[in-house]
C-alpha cells in the first residue's frame, strides 16, 4: 500500500474520538473521518460542547477540526475514500441469549463489517480498534470477503490502551502500540502501514507486531491483570478492616518492591469502567468454551470479588447508620466510574446507589460532570422503576448542598475537588452523628475526625 492520506473511522465513542483527534493532530497530512450512526453524537462532535469530558480533548479537537478532522454520519463516503478503516464500535456484554451476560455482542462489529463491504472498493487495511473476542478478526474477514465485490482486505488488530481521565497523555506518550497481522506479505505490508502513522510521535521500539491472535488476546489479558491487581488489593482492604493494619500502608509497601510495582493497588469500593468486568467476562466465557474451567474459575474469582466489595460498602453504610437508612437522606460524592470522565459504565456507584435506594433511603447526588438523565438511566438499567427514583433522588450542583441534612456522606468517585471542601462546613450542615463513609481512600481521616465526623475509609484498621 502507498502512502496513507485518509483514515476513517467507525464508530464516535470514547476510544474512536479521542484516538482519531490525536492522529489527526499528529499527522496534519493525513484526513481523519470519524463517522458514526448516531446523529446526536456526531452533533456533539460538531459543537462546542463534545459528547465526552477528557483533560485535554477540547483543545485537540478545535484544533484539527474542520482542517484534517471531520465528524459526520455519512459513513458509507468516508469507507469509500479511507486507505485505513479503524472499527471502534461498542461491544457490550451480551444481554441476551447464549453467552448472555458474559460473551461479547459481537452485533456492532458484525454491523461495521456489512457496511464496509457493501462500499469499499479496492485494497483497504480494517482495523480492529475495539475490545474484541479473541478470533473475531477472522469473523470480520469472512464478512468482508463473503460480502464484497470490489474490495480487498487486510485485517489488523490495534488495540486500544488509553485509561479515560489520562487519554490523552496516554496517547501522546503510550507505553506500547500492538499491532496483529497477517504473516503473509501482503498483511505485514498494512502492519507496516498502520506503524508508519503512528511512527509519526511513537519511537519504533515501542511499537510491537504480533500475529492478530496475540494482539486480540493481550488486549483481554492487560485488562484482566490490571483488575486482578484491584481485586487483589481490595481482598486485602477486607483483611485490614479486621485487624490493625493500614492497606495504603500495605500497598505502599508492597509497591516498592519493583517486582510487583506501585500503580494499580489503590483499594476503593470498586473498579468500574467499560472494559475491565466485560473484559474479564470475555475471557471467562472463552476460556469456558475451549474446555479451561479452571482457568475461568480464576477470572471469575477476580468480578467476584469486585462484587464483593461494592455490596460490602453498601452493606457498611447501613449497618453504620444504626442498620436502618430507611428515610434517610445519604449525600453522594461522585457518580463517574473514576475522576476526569463523564463515563459511567459500570460505576460503583451505581450499584452503591441502588443498594441504598432499595435499603430506602433518598440520596442526593453531586458529581461535577454526570448529569441526572444519566443517573436515571443506569439505575434504570437495573430495573429500577423512573418515578421511584424521582421520588428518592435529588440532584445537587455542590457537596455541601449533597451533604446538607444528611445522615451520611459516601465518597464514590476520587475528584480532587472533594479533597479540599469545607468539612467544617459540611460537618455544620447534617445531622448528627454525622458519617463520611470514603470508598476511594482519599479524604484526611485526622481532619474530619477532629472536626467531628464518624469516618469510614476503606481497608483502615
Ligand atoms: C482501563 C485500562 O487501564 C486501559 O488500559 C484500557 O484501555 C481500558 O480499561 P479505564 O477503564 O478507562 O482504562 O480506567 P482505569 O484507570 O484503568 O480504571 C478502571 C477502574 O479501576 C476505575 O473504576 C478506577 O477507579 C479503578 N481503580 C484503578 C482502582 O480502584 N484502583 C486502582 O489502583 C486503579
Ligand atoms: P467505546 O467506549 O468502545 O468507544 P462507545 O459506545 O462510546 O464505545 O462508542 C461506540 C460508537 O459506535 C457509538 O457511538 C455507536 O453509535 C457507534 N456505532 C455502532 N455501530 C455502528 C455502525 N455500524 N456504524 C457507525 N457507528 C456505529
């Protein structure tokens, strides 16, 4: 293949956005296309306010948009010019029939491929973008192939290692690209290709080609070690509850032996986000169908205790609240599944809130970028009824107005502005006795004790 010029990419979401903004910035000769089914997000693309909130992204976005970036529904034009197809659809866990509620729905992806065959024409490189089952590059390609009459294809998978709240540092400097092809010439021809744009910032040496199967399998495996580490930890965080141990001391101290290394042990109320329990759900259905039950079993173990550690939490709020919070009113900091993103998928929060709505209580929520439609729709989500909520939640615009006449406050995600409120403040303004329950470990425990409040922080002795 000659020199990239356009790249297309299927599919407005939080990795296709931000991704796409990037190479685009970075290659001012190349036009980025990204296009998506959803005119309301690509509108948001198109405006002064994006669909996602990401440190950084605003600035990246005005700057190559309309130059070398262009966001639009027509998704069929944008295949039909690209050199490169990146597919950077969702791929939710499966909510319905076989390998519901752990295989990945592969209906988006399947989606992508129909339409990029029914247009393309001549040689393109598709890229697999999103988190995908191991194997699922050699479905796409049997589409493409079944379903085209002018196109050829090079399948590559590239995923995605950007965390939400830092995509954009992660992106300019990442620790590694991987890049899954063909052994064949013509695929380490568009493996080269696919390197080439990305050598444009990235030094060589971090860029790793693998056959496609490594590449799709050590997306799930990243994802998985990075959680297990979370389970790990907040397994401890239960041990140290019960004795007089310290689990930021534990972490901290097992973190300074290089071998096992400091990020990724911080104990909360849970990991969330939409990668890690899908992920891990992933690999135990695939490890399930090739006949592996103990190697399911173990990646089990990693959600199960992730579970275990929100009803946990929520458990501790009620028994703390003299085992009643029936009426009550229970202040919640933080909605998002982690400080610096609108994103919600899979939030602890959420699970916190619905175990708490159904204990009774009415909770008021302030977090600085979720707003209540999004709120109402993951509650809703888990069957719980619109106008009940209604009823039970109020929707705050500061933490002292969320904290004001409550019983309890729950810390739920790690903004920094939380850090630095009044507690003297928000102490005044609730009933007494008066708790702050931290499930992210971030909160002075010596200054709101001295000021009066009955503090909870995860894994504290
Ligand atoms: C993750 C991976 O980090 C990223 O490489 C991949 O591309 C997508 O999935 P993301 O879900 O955006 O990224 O955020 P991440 O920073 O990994 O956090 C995931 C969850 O774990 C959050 O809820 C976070 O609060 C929690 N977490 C993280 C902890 O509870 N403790 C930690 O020490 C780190
Ligand atoms: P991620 O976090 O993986 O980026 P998102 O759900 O945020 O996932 O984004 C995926 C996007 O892909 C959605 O905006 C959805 O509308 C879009 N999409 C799904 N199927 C298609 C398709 N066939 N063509 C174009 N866009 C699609």
């Amino acid at each position: 293949m000659s020199e990239i010029k356009k790249i297309c990419c299927i599919g407005a979401g939080y990795v296709g956005g931000p991704t796409m903004a990037m190479i685009a910035a970075k290659c001012p000769g190349i036009d980025v296309s990204v296009v998506d089914i959803n005119e309301a997000r690509i509108a948001a693309w198109n405006s002064d306010t994006l669909p996602i909130y990401e440190p950084g992204l605003d600035e990246l976005v005005i700057g190559a948009r309309g130059k070398n970036l262009f966001f639009s529904t027509d998704v069929d034009a944008a295949i039909v010019d690209a050199d490169i197809i990146f597919v950077s659809v969702g791929t939710p866990t499966k909510t319905y029939g076989m390998g519901a509620g752990k295989a990945a729905d592969l209906c988006y992806i399947e989606g992508a491929a129909r339409m990029i065959a029914k247009v393309a024409k001549g040689p393109k490189i598709i890229v697999e973008k999103s988190t995908i089952p191991v194997r699922t590059a050699e479905a796409i390609k049997t589409i493409l192939e079944a379903n085209s009459e002018e196109g050829t294809f090079q399948v590559l998978s590239n995923p995605e290692f950007l965390a939400e709240g830092t995509a954009i540092d992660d992106m300019s400097d990442p620790d590694r690209i991987l890049i899954g092809g063909d052994p064949s010439d013509e695929g380490q021809a568009a493996v080269a290709a696919l390197a080439s744009v990305y050598g444009t910032w990235i030094p060589d040496d971090r860029i790793i080609r693998t056959n496609l199967w490594s590449s799709e399998l050590s997306k799930l495996v990243a994802n998985a070690f990075l959680a297990q580490r979370i389970s790990s930890i907040n397994s401890i965080s239960a041990l140290c509850e019960k004795t007089e141990a310290d689990v930021d001391e534990v972490a901290n101290a097992i973190g300074m032996d290089s071998r096992i290394g400091s990020k990724f042990l911080k104990a909360s109320v849970g990991f969330g986000g939409s990668c890690f329990q899908k992920d891990l759900l992933n690999l135990v259905y695939l490890s399930g169908h090739f006949g592996l039950p103990e190697v399911a079993n173990y990646w089990q173990a990693v959600i199960d205790m992730n579970e275990w550690q929100k009803e946990r939490f929520s458990a501790k709020v009620v028994q703390t609240l003299f085992n009643t919070v029936r009426g009550k009113k229970i202040g919640i900091w933080g909605f998002a599944f982690k400080k610096d993103t609108n994103d919600t998928r899979e939030s602890a929060a959420i699970y916190v809130c619905r175990d708490l709505l159904m204990e009774g209580a009415n909770i008021a929520i302030y977090d600085p970028k979720v707003g209540a439609e999004q709120v109402y729709a993951d509650l809703e989500y888990l069957g719980m009824e619109r106008a009940k909520l209604e009823k039970q939640i109020t929707f705050c615009d500061s933490c002292e107005e969320a904290a004001s006449e409550a019983h309890g406050v729950a810390v739920l995600t790690e903004w920094g502005e939380f850090k630095t409120v009044d507690f003297e403040k928000i102490y005044e303004g609730m009933f007494k006795p008066a708790f702050l329950f931290d499930g992210r470990n971030i909160i002075d425990a010596e200054l709101v004790r001295e000021v009066g409040f009955d503090f909870y922080s995860i894994g504290k002795g």
